[in-house]
C-alpha cells in the first residue's frame, strides 16, 4: 500500500541521513523522497512516499517520533498532493491531438527551442503515470519526474 508521510524537522546537518538510514536499517523502500526548507523558520518539511503493509507503516511513524530532531510527523488526515513531471519531446514528432492532452492533465509547455519541447505536468501521482502513459505516443526523448510534495488542508 502506498502511503505518504511529512516530517518537519529542524533543519540541521545530518537530519537526511539519519532519515534514510532509519529506512534503510529495517530494509523499507522511499519511493520518492523532496525536502525543502519552510520558509522564515528554522525547519525544513521532509515528505516521503513509502509502500508497505499496515504494521511496517506504524513501524516507520514510531520511529520517525523518535528522531531527535522531528518536531512533528503528518501521515494522515486531509491534505493535498502534488508530483511535477518533465517531458521533453522532438520537434520533428506529430503533435497532432498534444493540445487536448495538455489540458485534460493541466500540462503546459514550459519551454521549447528549434530542436526539441519541454511540457511539465503538475498533479497528483496517479494522474501523472497516467499523463506519462498518453506522452508516450509522442516518443519522449527524456522523462523527470519530481518527488511528491503535501500540505495539509
């Protein structure tokens, strides 16, 4: 079961390592790990997508509690995620049908020069792989793909 949890910690040397090992130490995969500071404070909000069953899950909220350093983790209740996606195209491809496309997944093109075009796309995880699935008709030359980022509402 995917699962995505925020950890706000204070912002000092060491606190990612400490965070990863503590995943790595009891052999648990980070799907996709972003970190930023917030802003005008002395932490930075760490969020983390993970996969597991329901045991290994509370097995990483009680461990993530006990990090010196965590001021507070968020793993539920209601709060809005979003992943952005990068895909960079040929210009020489048939882009026929790209319009529609781009607005059914509020894509847009975030740049473009006389070889090739960039379309970023910003959305929830699920629509993103689905987003990916529909640009490979255009043949991408090179896909990245952001870490998921929450807030909570």
């Amino acid at each position: 079961m995917r699962r995505v949890i925020a950890v706000i910690v204070l912002n000092e040397h060491g606190v990612l390592s400490r965070i990863v090992g503590l995943f790595s130490g009891r052999g648990y995969n980070i799907d996709s790990l972003t970190v930023a500071p917030v802003p005008e404070s002395e932490f930075s909000r760490v969020t983390i997508v993970t996969s597991g069953d329901e045991r290994q899950f509370e097995q990483i909220i009680k461990q993530l509690h006990k990090l010196i350093p965590t001021y507070k983790v968020i793993d539920s209740g209601n709060f809005l995620e979003k992943e952005m996606v990068l895909v960079k195209i040929s210009i020489n491809e048939d882009f026929s049908g790209l319009d529609a496309i781009l607005k059914s997944y509020n894509a847009i093109v975030a740049n473009a020069n006389e070889n090739e075009v960039i379309i970023m796309g910003c959305d929830n995880a699920s629509r993103i792989d689905c987003f990916l699935r529909v640009m490979k008709k255009f043949h991408p030359i090179q896909v990245v793909r952001s870490g998921s980022v929450m807030i909570e509402y």
